[in-house]
C-alpha cells in the first residue's frame, strides 16, 4: 500500500490535479466491487429460497442481503430498485420484509 502512496504522492506534487483523479477511481473502483459483492449475496440467498414457502431464517437472510444491496446502490446514487428487483428475480416474499413492491421505489 505505501507504494501506491508513494507514487500519489510524486504525482500530486507533479501535477495535483492527478493525484485527486487517481483517489477518485480507486473509490469508484472500490464501490464497484463493493456492488457487485453485495449483488452476488442477493443472487445467492435468492436461490437458496427455492421453495414456494421458504424457510424464515432462508427469507430473513434474502431479506438482509436485498435491504444492504438497496442501502449500497443508493448510496453510489442509485435510487431507482425495480429494474434490478426485476432482473436479479427478487420475490415479493423478499421485498414484502422490507416494506416494498415492485411497483413502489424502495
């Protein structure tokens, strides 16, 4: 890591505008990544519900993974939840924990 820090730091004195540039895409790197880990609990503990009356610890872990992936994308200002409730097949079961529907902006 102090490499990295190293060579910010001979950019910023070179040209600083670099340097901010260069923090700025490890940070959207890092929320990509982020994203995309929490996206892939979603894929997981939607699969693991499998049955038409799932399991309550299986829908309370669905139901936790969906919530934190919703907190993260707003946070990188994704507000808008119904194309990926759509594309990722989150259950009604799922979103009803949280007070949602696809019809309504979580």
């Amino acid at each position: 890591m102090s490499g990295l820090r190293d060579s910010l730091d001979l950019i910023r004195m070179v040209r600083p505008q670099a340097g901010t540039a260069a923090i700025e895409h490890e940070i959207m790197a890092e929320r990509a990544s982020s994203l995309g880990a929490a996206e892939a609990r979603v894929v997981k503990t939607i699969a693991a519900l499998g049955t038409a009356t799932p399991d309550p610890a299986a829908l309370a872990e669905a139901q936790q993974a969906v919530w934190a992936y919703f907190v993260q994308r707003e946070l990188i200002g994704f507000r808008r939840h119904a194309d990926v409730i759509r594309e990722l097949g989150i259950p009604q079961s799922v979103l009803n924990g949280l007070g949602a529907s696809p019809g309504k902006r979580p």
